[in-house]
C-alpha cells in the first residue's frame, strides 16, 4: 500500500494557495519556453499582470487558471498533479496496489469570488483526475457574460445546491444527483445563482495531454 501522509505533506498542501498556485503556473510556463509576454499577449493581458499571478500577488478567477493554463498547453490536472516547484510527489499505485489519501491532505485553491477547487485524486493521474468545486451564493465563476474554452472533457454531477452551466445557445439548470457532460471546447460558464452553497464533483479527462518537457 502506498500513501501520501506525513508532517510535511500535510503542512504543503495545507498552504496550497495563490503563491503555489502561481509557482506552479511559472514552471509550466517555462517548461514550454514561453515568455511572460508571449502568454499576456495570448490573454490579452499585460506581460506584469501574469507575473503577478504567477507571484501569487493577484488571485485569478476560474475563467483566468483555465486560461493560463490553456495558453500554455497544460490542463488543471498538470497544475494540480504534476511533480516540481515545491511540489509533494503524489505517489502512483502498483499494479497490484492502491493509493490512499486523507481527506486532510487534500489540495485546495481558493480562486477568485471564494470559487475553491479540491482535488480528489489520491495519486497520479495524468489523463483522468477527479475534483470537487464549492461555490459561495450568487458566484459566477468568472466574468459575467464570457463563455470559456479549454482542454479536455469533464463529466459533472451536483452533490448540494444548484449549479447554473451557461453553453453559447443554451442554459442548464443542475440539482443535487444531476449530472452533465460536455467537451472542454464548447464555450461554457459555470455560476451558482442561489441564495445557498453549490457542491459539484468532476472528473475530467485530457486523454493524450502534453508533458512538459
């Protein structure tokens, strides 16, 4: 059996914030040789603007981490899953084997308007991984009238609360034991629109993603 407990473990992943968070977002960057200009210019958002997220100085919203990580041809998974930049190294299962992790270990980043991420998976899953978002009453999970894109396939169901996903022609409403499914590349938007919390779990697939080199 394998595990990710520990002191030092614990404590890391208990400051997973904007500054891991940015640090993280650094190094995927320069993984791919890109310049910080080169990734504000793909936002269309100023060279210093990405370094302050990058020094954990500004909080991005949801909209924003999918953007970053798009322009550099990564996905949430790398962020949160891969090895480096003060990172734990989560532990993959043997063939014949399992990996546990406590829910106090779990890694959480709380983004912009209190939206928090919380990654589920136990170890190492580059092309699957499974996260739970929270987000706070009357949240949109970026800018108000902007659909997104980004990489891969998700596959959502509410767990508490109700979950509004705006598509470019389309609007659904989720509640607890609802479930959807859609390509990553459809423009879409995610926002709580009651008066309560919304809890959702995803599970989202990059089948073929690319590494860093």
């Amino acid at each position: 059996m394998t595990t990710t407990s520990g002191e030092d473990t614990g404590r890391l992943l208990e400051h997973f914030d904007t500054e891991v968070l940015g640090a993280r977002l650094r190094a995927l960057r320069e993984a791919r040789g890109l310049t910080l200009r080169e990734v504000g210019g793909r936002l269309g958002i100023s060279a210093s603007a990405v370094s302050q997220i990058e020094r954990g100085v500004l909080r991005p919203s949801v909209n924003r981490l999918f953007e970053l990580v798009t322009a550099v041809d990564a996905t949430l998974v790398d962020v949160f899953g891969s090895g480096g930049t003060d990172q734990v190294e989560l532990s993959a299962p043997a063939p014949d084997g399992y990996v546990v992790r406590r829910a106090v270990e779990a890694e959480q980043v709380t983004l912009e308007g209190g939206v928090t991420f919380r990654r589920l998976s136990p170890g190492v899953s580059h092309d699957v991984d499974f996260f739970e978002s929270t987000y706070p009453p009357h949240t949109v999970a970026g800018r108000q009238h902007e659909l997104i894109t980004h990489h891969g396939y998700e596959i959502g169901t509410v767990t508490r609360g109700e979950l509004t996903v705006d598509f470019a022609d389309e609007r659904v409403v989720l509640r607890p034991g609802d479930t959807i499914s859609y390509a990553c590349s459809s423009p879409h938007r995610l926002s709580n629109r009651s008066d309560d919390v919304t809890v959702a779990t995803w599970v989202i697939v990059h089948p073929g993603a690319a590494r860093p080199a």
